[in-house]
C-alpha cells in the first residue's frame, strides 16, 4: 500500500514552519496515543504514521531529501540518490516527543525538570444569605478553614536547626528520566515526590510538610442585587504556596434563602395574595407587602383569580443591571370558610339570583360547558 504524503499526515501545508509541523504532530500524538486509545488499532496506526512523518520533516536534512525525492529520497531501503543521513533528526523527534508523553501522563515540563515552587489551592466557601441581603447587599464574616505556613520550621518542613537536603535520586531536578527503547521518558522522583528536595529530621509540629492546618476569619462584602449561584473571588485567601508559592484564590459561592413570600426570578420578584371573594368582584383597595415597605394596589371589581398586577421598580437592581426590576402580585380569589348561617342563606340568596342571568355572570363557565357540548356531539 502506498504510502501517506507526510504533510497530509500532519495536516500542514509543504511551506509550514518548524513551529507548525511541532504543534500539528504534537496534537495528533496526543489524540491517537496508544495509551490513551487501549485496543484501537486504528488509533495505534494513526499515531505510528504521525511519528514517522514528524521525523522526517522535522530534520531538514531530511525534509530537503523528501521535498525533492519523496518517500524514495527517505527510504534506507532505496538505493542511488536516496537520502543516506543518519539519526540526525532523531533528537527533535524525541524532544518532541518527551514534552507530549508529559503533557498525557502530568509529568510537567520538559527538559528543564519541574519548578520546586507551587501555588496554593483554591477554596470554595458556600455562603447562604436571605433575600433581603442580596437585593440591599450586605457585609458577612465567615472563618474558613487553611493550610498556613508552619510557624515552627516557617515553611521549610525540617525540624529547627536543621535543614532539606538536595534528593540523591534526582540530583533535585524532581524527576527522573527512563529509557524505554528509542524514548527518553520524563517522570516524577519517587523518593522526593517531585520537590527536589528530602529531609532527614522533620518538623514535628507540621511532620515535614511546611503547612499546618488552622482558621481564619474573612469580611465579605456582597453587593446589592447578587444572585444565586453567584461566586465571589477573594484573591490570595485561599491555601497558602509551597516553597515561596503564591496562595491559592477564595471563591465565594452564594446561596439565597428560600422566603417566606417572595420568590425571584431575574431581577423580578414574585408574591401571591389572596383577596376575597368580595373583593374580586366589588374591586377595592388591598396593600401587598414589597421589600421596602407596604404598598396599595386598586383592584378592579370583576378581577379574576390569578391575575397578575405589575408593580414597575419595586424588583431588584441586579449586580450588572442598570434597571431596576418589578414586583408581579398574582392576586388568588380566597373562598370563605367557617361560614354562619346567615351567610349560607345570603349566598343561596345570591345564587338563585345570578342563576336568573348565569350566561352574563358567567361568560368562562359559559364558554367551558359550549366546549364540551360540542365534544359530545
């Protein structure tokens, strides 16, 4: 079977640079690696065919030769003009090739070893808040749990008067190199776990770990009108850094309060308020709780049960927003309860009366009861 042109193989163009033929192998190592592909042969092909025409254009004694020749000018099998170079281009190769079996298996950099320095963790904290807080913003202390530098060794992890000695295993690079066949394998030291460095008599009040465990209380400041699920970052307040380190972030997970009235959604607030049968269809004046106080709504007489009156900026302003939000009141026609006798007779009263113009009184009972007829029929 004939063989791939190696550009193609790559998907670079015969004019790419050095960079881009790096970078175009690199991505193809990466996705058809056998290790990350157990049992597929086709991956397994795919990935065999990116190494070989990396090593080739990757040299350009050698990319000259198959610019010119073509696989005949690459081949040591070929006689005459073929290319006759030796493993000159292999060390490109393998350098490559070091940086992207790091990048899969997390062995870290390539051939300058791993920095001993390491940032700090992040930390979520979640920080439930009533609504009433968000919509107006508020100040909170929390106190978190940390990792604080060690007082006693301050950071080093070596008990006082004493100190880290560099790792006999890795020469306190924090890896170690194996050979496997032509590959030249980068990997965490096992003995020093990466730092470069062992110590002989720990620390007793962190046991060589250079952070002790400890809590410490923070101000927040939660802005008006924050939402639920909003995150705040606190930079530098999370875990302390290893070995001169920065320290991770603080990230505050806000939660709201389920209310006892109001429900949000956006910037709106929504309510139910019950209103009585009378009420609905004499029309009135009712007052609705907001989160700034009491106000009056006009309920007009005929109003039916669900409707829903709109009260324009008595929402909230969310944190990105410029406008404020509304109050949606849906009013909910409430029927009277632990009647007298009286008024038992009043309403027999009253329905005998509208019995007299049901039609009229009743236009969506009139419309329901049209509606099955016809299915009926």
């Amino acid at each position: 079977m004939a063989k791939k042109d190696f550009y193609e193989v790559l998907g670079v163009n015969r004019d790419a640079s050095d960079d881009e033929i790096k970078k175009a192998y690199r991505k193809l190592a990466m996705k058809y690696h056998p290790d990350r592909n157990p049992d597929n042969a086709q991956a397994e092909e795919k990935f065999k065919e990116a190494k070989e025409a990396y090593e080739i254009l990757s040299d350009s004694q050698k990319r000259a030769a198959y610019d010119q020749f073509g696989h005949a000018g690459v081949d040591p099998q070929a006689g005459g003009g073929g290319f006759q170079g030796g493993a000159g281009g292999f060390g490109g190769f393998a350098d490559a090739f070091g940086d992207i079996f790091g990048d899969i298996f997390g062995g870290g950099g390539g051939r300058g070893g791993r920095s001993n320095v390491y940032r700090g963790a992040d930390l979520r904290y979640n920080l439930e808040i009533t609504l009433e807080e968000a919509a107006h913003g508020c100040e909170k202390q929390i106190r978190i749990p940390t990792m604080d530098e060690c007082e006693t060794c301050h950071g080093t992890g070596a008990k006082p008067g004493t100190s880290a000695k560099t790792c006999s295993t890795c020469g306190g690079h924090g890896q170690v190199r194996m050979q496997q066949g032509f590959f030249s394998i980068q990997q965490t030291c096992p003995s020093c776990h990466g730092t470069g460095k062992v110590i002989p008599d720990p620390c007793r009040s962190c046991h060589g770990a250079g952070r002790v465990k400890s809590h410490k209380t923070l101000s927040v400041k939660i802005p008006a009108g924050i939402d639920e699920g909003d995150r705040i970052r606190l930079s530098n307040e999370g875990e302390a850094g290893q070995n001169g380190g920065p320290s991770g972030d603080l990230y505050i997970q806000v939660h709201i309060k389920q209310h006892s009235v109001f429900a949000r959604e956006g910037n709106d607030l929504l309510c139910e308020m019950p209103i009585s049968f009378t009420t609905a269809a004499l029309g009135g004046e009712i007052e609705i709780p907001t989160l700034d106080g009491a106000a009056k709504i006009r309920i007009p007489e005929e109003t039916q049960s669900g409707k829903v009156f709109r009260l324009r900026g008595k929402g909230i302003r969310g944190v990105r927003s410029h406008v404020q939000g509304d109050l949606l009141c849906r009013v909910m026609v409430e029927t009277p309860v632990s009647l007298t006798a009286r008024q038992k007779e009043l309403l027999r009263e009253f329905d005998e009366i509208a019995q007299g113009d049901f039609e009229n009184q009743n236009p969506k009972a009139k419309s329901w009861m049209d509606r099955v007829k016809e299915f009926f029929n």
